[in-house]
C-alpha cells in the first residue's frame, strides 16, 4: 500500500511536466479560462485624481475664514478642467478630474448659494476631503493578475477597468469519461433485478463541466476486456481519461488489463479510506502522443473522493493552474469534533463525511460512512482527515478539508 501523501508526490508533478498551448480571447470568453501569462496595467486606475461627490473643489489654503467664494468654472465627469483660479472654486461633480490648484472638494449639501453666484461653506475642509487620488486602485505598471488565475468575473472588470480587451489563456482541455458495470442503467430506464442506477457519470461530468474542460462521455460499458479496451483507444485523443469501477482484481474487473493492451500503467492500494483501488498511466495515440489515465472505484462516495483528492487537483495543474493553488493539503483547517471515533483502521487513514453546521463548530459525523453511500456526500460540509489508527474522542481536534475549498 502507499500513503496518499506519497502517491500525490508521485504523480502531481506529472501534471506540470509540460508546455500547454495558449490562444488569446476576447475577454467576454475568459470567465474560467487559466490565465497564460500575467497581466500588467499600462495605466492608472483612477487615471486623474478626481472627485468622490457632487459639490466644489477648493484650495484648503484659501480657508482662514469661511468668506463667499465666486465659482470660477463647472467640471463635469468626461471634462478636462483648467487649473483652479486662486481665490475661487469650482463647481465639480462625481467622477470628474480635481483641477490643478484645488486639494479637496467639499459636498453640495455643505454649500449654501449666495447673491451674485457666490457660494459659502459651512465649515473648513480638510486637505484630500472627497478626492479620489490617480492610481489609488491600481498603479501603472502593477501586476493586476498573474498567470495560472482562474478568471473570475471580478478579474474580467479588472481586465476592463484598464483597458485591456483580449487575454492569453491556455487551451482548453479534453477530458474523456467513462463508467464500467454491466448492471449499470441510466435515468430515465426501467431497472431490472440486479441493476443499479449509473450516478459517478453525472457526478463527474458535473464536476468537470464546473472545472471548463471539454467533457467527453462514452457513457456506460460493458463488464468484458474488449469493449473497455476499445473504450480506452476511442478516448485516446483526449488530455485525460478517468474511468470508474472494474479496477481491483476480481474476474469481472477489467480496467488494468484493458489500459495494459492500449498504454501503460501503474496501479497501488492506497492507504486512504474511501478509495483504495486506483489506476494511473497512460493511453497512446495513433499519433505517437498520450493520454492520461485514471481508474478509480465505483463505489461512488469513493469515486467521487478520489476523484475530489487526486484527480481534480492534478487535471487543475494539467489545465496551467499554480500547484500551490491546486493542493488542498496547505487548506485544511482544524475543527473539533462532535463525535467520537473509536475503531480507526489501523492501516489506512480515514476521509469522513462530516458537517460544520456552523463556522467553526463542532464536526457532526454521518452516519452511515459506507462508500456507497452518495447521501452521505450531499449531506456533508466536507471531509475530516483521521489519521490511521487514530482514537478521537469528542472535542479532541481533526484536520477538516470544506468541500468549498476542494472544487474552488
Ligand atoms: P466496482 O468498482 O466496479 O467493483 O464497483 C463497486 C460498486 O460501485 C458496485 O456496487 C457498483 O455497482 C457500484 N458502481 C459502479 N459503477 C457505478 C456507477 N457508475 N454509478 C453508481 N454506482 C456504481
Ligand atoms: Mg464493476
């Protein structure tokens, strides 16, 4: 058996071991595109200093007393003042540039018209008062996003806000699906004796539509060599392959033999409960290129959290994103438990279902923890991390993994 820790060392890196193609796009595509290559303002955001309300820009200098001022000129947003008269102010509204001269602007509801068009104040600004200073959101020559971002919408304003219309991001990639299990039937079938609704399809694909890769699904195939083999090879031009059951070594188990006909593979125990069984290699291509693999369990609790732990973190690095920010281990937090866990398997480590019903509060454990059990994932917050051979007794405190910071 191998440690999960040890088995992300492995194969993580793997991910990072080559050069993805780039292409730039309008940025109105780029939402949950990788960012390529950083990103530099040519520009200051605010360009000009400029004013944060509707009222008068003034010299703070002209203020020994509070005696009416004539209003030498009117900005508004989008004008290009000139400088301010000295002794005067002027009138100015929100958004527009502060005009050479003037140090503040006082707000409209402080001012009081006078005869002849002059205008007093109430009281004395204070230098700066409802300026907004040029480069105070973003300075020119500021990294605004560095490579490896998932582009959010908030970073497609930020694009915006300095002018910049298209981004380089990495290609999109191609990830293929497929589930074995001859009892397996989809929705929307009658199930006969013996077969049992396909769930880890719909799960995963869910999973992958929500990463922006190109999911393309064979569906379910048959418990025999030949068509899992012939699965695989159909799948061959694709980034990656993940496959789901038919991976330990019973008779009806054909996914190591099948990998082996069309690629090659390495497989382990891993000492992590749910997801023992699991297959890695690769699938090779008519063109001399290749395809990642993995295997993972059917059970579905356990094809979900391995594909949570291993495989989404390693497709994320495959997609251009930083390691760091792929690896869930720096983000787990410690939580006290609710509950208490007194037959730790003494040679793999637990990933339990829990809830934090609220933050930071105590962990409830589900309770049926069998890895059958998708209910148990619906229900769960996250996962807790028990070390093997680990007793816990409630309020003693676990590793807790927030499924939020599993697929973020
Ligand atoms: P296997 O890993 O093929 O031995 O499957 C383990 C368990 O998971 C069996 O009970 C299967 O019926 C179930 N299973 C396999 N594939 C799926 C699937 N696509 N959806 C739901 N359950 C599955
Ligand atoms: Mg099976």
């Amino acid at each position: 058996m191998i440690e999960l820790n040890e088995l992300l060392q492995q194969i993580w890196p793997l991910a990072n071991s080559h050069v993805l193609a780039a292409e730039e796009v309008p940025i109105q595509q780029a939402l949950g595109r990788v960012l390529a290559q950083a990103v530099h303002s040519t520009l200051n955001v605010p360009q000009h200093d400029n004013s944060s309300m509707d009222g008068y820009a003034v010299n703070t200098a002209d203020f020994p007393s509070l005696k009416p001022f004539a209003v030498s000129q009117r900005i508004a947003a989008g004008h290009s003042p000139d400088a301010l008269m000295p002794g005067t102010v002027a009138r100015i509204f929100t958004g527009a540039p502060i005009p050479k001269g003037a140090n503040a602007v006082i707000m409209q509801e402080e001012a009081e018209l006078e005869d002849g068009g002059l205008v007093s104040f109430k009281s004395a600004p204070s230098a700066g008062q409802w300026v907004r200073y040029a480069g105070e959101d973003i300075a020119e020559g500021q990294v605004v996003l560095a490579a490896g971002e998932v582009i959010t919408p908030f970073q497609i304003g930020l694009l915006a806000s300095i002018g910049i219309p298209t981004v380089r991001v990495f290609r999109r990639l191609k990830v293929g699906v497929l589930v074995t299990g001859s009892e397996l039937v989809n929705p929307g079938q009658p199930l006969q004796a013996g077969q049992i609704y396909n769930s880890n399809e719909f799960v995963w694909v869910s999973m992958l539509q929500e990463m922006n890769v190109d999911v393309h699904s064979l569906g379910i195939v048959q418990d025999r060599l030949q068509d899992t083999a012939d699965a695989l090879q159909k799948l061959s031009d694709c980034d990656l392959v993940i496959s789901s059951g038919g991976v330990s070594e019973g008779e009806e188990d054909h996914i190591k033999p099948a990998v082996e006909r069309v690629g090659q593979l390495r497989s382990w125990k891993v000492a992590a409960k749910p997801g023992k069984p699991m297959a890695f290699g690769h699938i090779n291509r008519k063109d001399g290129g290749q395809c990642w693999f993995f295997g993972m369990p059917g059970n579905p609790v356990s094809s979900a959290v391995t594909f949570l732990l291993v495989v989404r973190p390693f497709l994320a690095q495959l997609m251009g994103q930083h390691p760091e920010r792929a690896d869930w281990r720096p983000k787990v937090q410690k939580r006290k438990v609710g509950f208490e866990w007194l037959k730790p398997d003494s040679r793999r480590e637990e990933f339990v279902r829990v809830k934090e019903s609220h933050v930071g509060g105590p962990l409830q454990l589900f309770p049926n923890q069998s890895s059958g059990v998708l209910t148990s994932m619906n229900w769960a917050t996250g996962l807790a991390r028990i070390p093997k051979g680990q007793v816990i007794l409630e309020g003693e405190e676990v590793d807790y993994l927030d499924f939020r910071e599993l697929t973020a």
